[in-house]
C-alpha cells in the first residue's frame, strides 16, 4: 500500500505507527509502497490525526490518495496487478488534476500513451523500458514536458496528473516498496 498527496501542500503521512513522511506534489507525490496486514486495522495517520475504517484486499497493490481536506477519507484505488512480461515494464496513470475530465499523455513526438482518461481514473499499460519525454494535456492546456527516470523491464512506474484544468503538471516515480 502507498499514499498519494496530489495538492501542493505538504501533509505529514504516516502508516502502522512508522515514522511519517512529508508528502505533496511539490516534492514527494506518493509514499513507497509499503506491505500491510490485511486483517488488521489500517492505521494511517495524516497531520497525528488517525483516519479510521480503511481496509484493503489480500495481495493486492493499493493506492490511498488523499483529498484536499485531510479529515476527510481518502480514496482507496485497487492497482492493476502486474502483467508479468518479462522484457517489459508497466506504466501506471491517475488522473488527479482538478477540473480535468479528460486527460492525454502522449509522447512529446505526438504519439499517444493514454487518451482520454477521465477525472480520478487510473490506467495502465506495458512499455518498452526506453527513455521517453511525456506531454500530459487537458483541454486545450498542456504540461510540461516530462522526462521519465530511468527504468528497466519488470519495473512499475507511476505518472500522476495533478494541479488545475488550465495548468496540468506531470509527476513521475518509479514504483518502490519501503525497506
């Protein structure tokens, strides 16, 4: 399991009592992944304050992302599992940008990634492990470009959408699970 905190301010994370981790898109968008219990409470703080009645599936890669109000629940996506091809690595997108009902990512030669990927949506795909340059669009608004880290086959990597409809940004992490 991992947080995601797609606003820009900071908001202090922590998970089973381990120690917390600043997140924001500003600096760090998402936690590792980190493994849980599935048959115990979930105890996920955000700011000391311990946000009550998540639960998440067996063997499962799950992603909480927060909202703009921290007392708030957050939102709990159930990733794909892996696909498992060997000499290839997945891509993983969310949609987190306010006001974006349909977002594109193309590659900044103009060839399309995902197409219309509709607000708090997540898809995903097997890539070739290349090194790209992404363009993500709203509308008419477009983000800057964004240039993956390197990666290799059989890793997971994460784009996601965040800021307005009129200034989408592009945030991308290779997938890790916290030592």
């Amino acid at each position: 399991m991992r947080v995601v905190n797609p606003a820009d301010g900071a908001l202090q994370v922590s998970l089973d009592h381990k120690p917390g981790v600043a997140l924001s898109a500003q600096s760090v968008v998402a936690s590792p992944y980190q493994v849980v219990d599935s048959r115990q409470p979930l105890r996920l703080t955000i700011n000391e304050r311990e946000i009550k009645g998540l639960a998440v599936p067996k063997n499962a890669f799950v992603t909480v992302i927060l909202g703009s109000d921290p007392a708030a629940a957050p939102r709990v996506v159930i990733d794909p599992q892996p696909r498992g091809k060997d000499l290839r690595a997945e891509l993983n997108v969310y949609n987190l940008s306010a006001g974006c009902q349909k977002a594109d990512i193309k590659l900044a030669n103009g060839s399309s990634v995902f197409s219309q990927l509709p607000l708090g949506g997540q898809a995903q795909r097997t890539i070739n492990p290349v090194q790209a340059t992404l363009i993500a669009s709203c509308d008419q608004s477009a983000s800057l470009p964004l240039k993956l880290e390197p990666f290799k086959a059989g890793d997971r990597y994460s784009l996601f959408l965040v800021g307005s409809r009129q200034t989408p940004r592009l945030i991308g992490l290779v997938d890790q699970t916290a030592q």
